[in-house]
C-alpha cells in the first residue's frame, strides 16, 4: 500500500499520541513524583506520587501507604489527580477518532470530509490531553523548586526533590503536543472533500478528452 504524505503525517500523528498518552499512563500511575533523601539515613529513600508514599530501604524492602482521604491531600496533588485522569480520557479518545478518521481505516462509502473534521478533533484533543497533562507537572515542579529553596526552612530538615515521573510526565505532554499537531496538519493537506487519491484519478481522462476536442476541428480545417 502506497503511502500519500497526508497518510504518513497521520501515522506520525498517531504514533507520537500513542506514544504520549502511555507516557502519560505510567506518569499517572508511578509513585515517584517527589523524592526525599534523608541525611541521617542514607539507606532510605522516600518517593511521593499521586495515590500513595513509599519508603525504599536499601537491602530490605520497599513499603508503601496509600493516600487515605483525597480531601487530606495537598492542593497540588488533588488538582493533578483530576487533571491527570482527564488527560488520559481526552488521549484515549483522541486516539480513537484519529484512527476512525486515519486512511488506515476504510469505511463503506466513508467521505473524506467526514474522515477530516475526525482528524481535527481527534488532533484537538490529543493537544488538549498534552496541556492537561504539562500543567500538574509542572505545577508540583514549580511548588517543589520554592519549597526546596525556600530560607524560612531549617538546613536540617529534608526537602524534596524531582522524582522521576515529572521528567516522564514533561516527555508525555510533548509528545501528545507533537501528534495532536500532526494530525490536525494532516487534515490540511488536499482539497476538501475529495480524497487526494480521488483527485488525481480522473486529471488525466479529462486532459486526453481535452486534447482529442481539440485535434478533430483542426483535421476538418486542414481539410478545407
């Protein structure tokens, strides 16, 4: 199967949304959005995500408490919950229209111009799910950079740091950017409502008709 340029930029599109939205799965689902290292006792290590705290012990165990009440939670975390499940509802379905509105799938007497608002919409809300996926993480980034410099607090006491999850969660919203603009571009290329391969059908019937129109009366002039 030959490949047009809007068929490759809407494979593009896909794959980077894909891409994107199981990033931002296991950003969702990861308890390492902070990390703390205590002085103290270099052999453990706490990370905090969304639903629960974690304490790493080197050479023992890793021990984890899930968040009991989401009213007890900080501002940050209750607002990145929502926004984090809201972004894998838009990316989930997001990819679904984009793939009914791709030109890997063919429906009986299916129109390009249906096929293309599919495409813009689909690309829509993978961009959509790409802002609400960069905005907790990079809120908890912000809250935690003042806390860590912040001089009211004591040297002594343990601040947290980025944990990895923030970095997967950055890498997540980029990609569902970078694919929700390729989808939308790849609507752009061709004409309306007629399928690029459609278009370049029927050019080269009408041009020999035009051609032949024009070669009978100039054989009636020369035999005059």
């Amino acid at each position: 199967m030959a490949w047009s340029s809007r068929g490759k930029a809407q494979l593009g599109g896909l794959l980077l949304s894909g891409l994107g939205w199981v990033c931002s799965c296991v950003t969702t689902a990861l308890p390492l959005w902070k990390t703390l290292n205590l002085e103290l006792n270099e052999m453990e290590t706490w990370t905090m995500g969304l639903w629960e705290v974690c304490v790493d012990q080197e050479e023992v165990a890793t021990v984890c408490q899930a968040f009991e009440s989401f009213l007890s939670l900080p501002q940050e975390l209750q607002v990145s919950r929502i926004l984090m499940a809201a972004s894998l509802g838009l990316g989930s379905l997001g990819l679904l229209l984009s793939g009914f509105g791709s030109e890997c799938c063919q429906f009986h007497r299916s129109r390009w111009g249906f096929k293309r608002r599919l495409c813009i919409l689909g690309g829509t809300l993978a961009a959509s799910a790409s802002a609400t996926t960069l905005f907790p993480v990079s809120w908890v980034a912000y809250l935690t950079t003042q806390d860590f410099w912040d001089d009211s607090t004591p040297e002594i006491v343990p601040r947290w740091e980025f944990g990895d999850a923030l970095y997967l969660g950055w890498a997540a919203g980029i990609f569902l950017a970078l694919g929700g603009l390729f989808l939308i571009f790849s609507a752009c290329l061709g004409k309306e409502g007629v399928p690029s391969s459609q278009m370049a059908g029927p050019t080269a019937p009408a041009e020999e008709s035009h051609g032949t129109f024009h070669l009978i009366p100039g054989s009636r002039n020369l035999f005059i």
